[in-house]
C-alpha cells in the first residue's frame, strides 16, 4: 500500500512540474520525444537480450515451446501471441491516449 501512494505521490508531483512549465519550453522539447523511435530501441534491446542469452547459455528460445508443446500439449506460441496481440493493441492505445 505504501508504494501505491510513493507512486501516486509521484505522479501528482509530475503533473505539478508539466502545469507549471510555459507551453513554449513544452512545445520545444517535444521534438525529442519520438515514440516510433522509443519502440525501435526497446524491440532492439529486446533482441540484443534475446541473442546475449543465446550465445552465452546455448539457450535457443525458438525451440522451447515445441519441447512444451510435445511434453505438456500446451501451445505456447498461441499463448504468446495473443499475450502479445493484447499488449500491443494496449500499449498503442495507451500510447494514442498520450499523444
């Protein structure tokens, strides 16, 4: 509970800053905040994480959910997908909310 009011806390203390802040210093530095280029850097780390962990262990995530799917019968590439078709469309939306 206490981190839910830090956070809470937090937010309104942003909100503060931005109401203070003159339109023309916002309009300014909003050329630096690009989300299409935020995406980029995050699917690339994503992916920098992905091969560092491949090369490192010899763990190769592309053949884990056909092992699970032999062993368990559970498809885990239908899981992840829809997981992933959920948090895209809530992200965009998220991200479209912001804009």
């Amino acid at each position: 509970m206490g981190s839910f009011f830090k956070i809470v806390i937090y937010i309104i203390i942003i909100l503060i800053i931005f109401a203070i802040l003159p339109k023309s210093f916002l309009d300014k530095i909003k050329k630096y905040f690009n989300w299409e280029i935020f995406w980029q850097t995050l699917k690339k780390g994503f992916d920098n994480l992905m091969n560092f962990i491949k090369e490192a262990t010899g763990l190769d995530f592309s053949k884990i959910p056909a092992s699970i799917k032999q062993a368990f019968g559970i498809d885990i590439i239908a899981i992840w997908s829809d997981i992933k078709n959920f948090l895209a469309n809530f992200f965009m939306r998220l991200a479209s909310f912001f804009r």
